[in-house]
C-alpha cells in the first residue's frame, strides 16, 4: 500500500534508507531519493521507467546547500539564484566529482533548485543530504499534480506520497545552464522569459 501522509518525520525515515519517497513542490509532484545512494536513485529510474541516460534535478534547501555540489559557481549563476530561489528556476553548474555520475548521466554538469514549497523546504532542511526528484509519473506520462495522482501512477511500487496539496503551478522548472560564463536557456518554463533577462 502506498501512503499518502503529511509525517515529515517518516518521509525522512524512508529516505534516509535508501528508499524513495513522493514529495510536492510547486511545480508538480517529484519522485524523490538520496543522491548519494545508488540503491534509491535505481529505483527512481526503476520505477518511473525512465532512460539512465536522461538526467535527475538536485534539491537542495539552501545556496550553501548548492555550493556543496559544484565546483564553480559562476556570479550570473548566483545573481540569477538570489532572484529566483526557492523558486522554478533549475541552473546547470560544473558538477563536484563527489556528485554521483547516475544523477547526471555522466555529465560534468548538474542540475540545481531550490524548491518553493513549505513542506518539501523542511524535509530538505532536516535531511543531511540533497533529493533528487525527477516528475512522480511513468515515463512520458502527464506529470502529477495531486498526492492522489501520483499514488493511482505508481500504487504499491512506492511506500509514501508526502501530502502537500495541489501543485500551484503545475509546470516544469525553466533550466539555464553556462558557456563561458554567460547564461543559456535549456528549457522554459513558468518564470517569464523578461524576468530571467532583467536579472
Ligand atoms: P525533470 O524532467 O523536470 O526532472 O528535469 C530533468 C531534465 O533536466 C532532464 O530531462 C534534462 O533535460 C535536464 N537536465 C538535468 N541535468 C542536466 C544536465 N547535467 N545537463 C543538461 N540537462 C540536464
Ligand atoms: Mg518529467
């Protein structure tokens, strides 16, 4: 059975054993697991039958939280960080070698947020490591934003939906990425195209 509860305490518990859990954000429900544990990070890939090669966004609770996981941290990328954060703007930044290549499918970048939703914030800030939460959906299906979606998705498959309500914006996070210090834009999504270029 899987559980849809608001026990941030249990979420915690699951996740720091190496299993996954569904958390809200504001942009829809993430299928989320320790970055550093191969064992939950499979299993997200298992579970949403999604290909190894495509990449999974690190959540951190803090700037501090995202310093912890690239190697340079460019001043566009922090300015534009500072603006957005905690917020739907994912940067991609120079990955430490310390971040394990499964999360970035090899890739000597990773992707980076914040999310802005007060329930996954606190599990963020209590755990001592970052999630990675790709959507809670099976591949190429529509991306959850109810607690209920996501437990018709995945059923028994999964042991906990944490319970934060409907997504508010029910939208994939922009993603900038860097060439030689200067910002490029690999995805758009809810912030608007005049607030990222008037930052
Ligand atoms: P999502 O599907 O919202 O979890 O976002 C994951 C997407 O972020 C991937 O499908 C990629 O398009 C993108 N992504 C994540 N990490 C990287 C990376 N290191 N380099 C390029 N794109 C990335
Ligand atoms: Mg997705």
């Amino acid at each position: 059975m899987t559980i849809i509860s608001k026990d941030i305490n249990k979420a915690f518990g699951i996740l720091t054993n190496d299993d996954v859990v569904a958390i809200p954000t504001e942009t829809v429900y993430g299928l989320a697991g320790n970055i550093y544990s191969e064992k939950a990070i499979r299993k997200i890939f298992a579970v949403k039958k999604r290909p190894l090669f495509n990449p999974l966004i690190a959540h951190v609770a803090s700037i501090k939280g995202a310093e912890a996981l690239v190697a340079d941290f460019p001043e566009k990328a922090r300015r534009l960080a500072e603006a957005f954060w905690p917020g739907s703007l994912t940067l991609l930044l120079k990955k430490k070698t310390t971040v394990p290549d499964l999360i970035t499918a090899g890739k000597d970048t990773v992707a980076i947020r914040i999310p802005n939703h007060p329930v996954t914030l606190e599990l963020l800030e209590k755990l001592p490591f970052p999630l990675a939460a790709p959507s809670a959906n099976p591949f190429g299906s529509i991306s959850p934003t109810r607690a209920t979606h996501v437990e018709s998705y995945f059923k028994d498959s999964i042991a906990m939906v944490l319970e934060g309500g409907p997504c508010q914006n029910g939208i994939e996070s922009t993603i900038i990425g860097f060439e030689n210090n200067e910002p490029v834009i690999y995805r758009l999504g809810s912030i608007a195209m005049e607030e990222i270029t008037a930052v």
